[in-house]
C-alpha cells in the first residue's frame, strides 16, 4: 500500500488546529507507510498537559480515513485507555 497523502492527514487534524496554532504546537508526520501514520505532538505540545486530548482528537479524526490503519504517537502522547475510549466510538458510530 502507497503512502497516505500528508496534506490529506494535516488537513484532517481539523477542529484541533487552531489550538495548536495557538499554543505553537506542531504535528510532525514522521512517516505513512501502509497507512499506519507515526506522529509526534511537538514544539508547544511538549510537556503540556492537554497533550492526550490533542492526541485523541487527532487519531478520532485520521482514524475515520478510509486509507488509515493505525496512527501511532512515537512520543506516546495518545495513553491507551484513551485509544480503547475512541476505538470503541468509532465502533459504535460504524454499527449506527
């Protein structure tokens, strides 16, 4: 499988983005191989708090593209009871 479109992803951050703006936060892309994206939360996100609902805004919404398989925050921003919290979301929102 190709790589998935990095603007396709930036642009998928959505409702997020200006909070990042503001806080001078960035999404570093590190790679989109078989669609699983790595990503690190850097630059204002370092050390914040609010770094894990940044993280499980943005896996909600990449997750919804049909060629995403899996994201992965290589810095582990997104704790995995918050992943298991969207999964199941997700879930729900396909059986509806």
């Amino acid at each position: 499988m190709a790589q998935v479109d990095r603007e396709k992803i930036l642009a998928s951050v959505g409702p997020v983005q200006a909070v990042l703006d503001a806080h001078d936060g960035v999404v570093n892309i590190v790679s989109t191989d078989n669609g699983i994206i790595n990503i690190s939360l850097e630059g204002g996100c370092t050390g914040c708090s609010a770094t894990p609902m940044t993280a499980m805004q943005i896996y909600y919404s990449l997750m919804k593209l049909e060629e995403v398989n899996n994201v992965i925050f290589v810095n582990g921003e997104l704790p995995e009871y918050m992943r298991a919290f969207i999964d199941d979301k997700l879930n729900l929102e396909e059986g509806a």
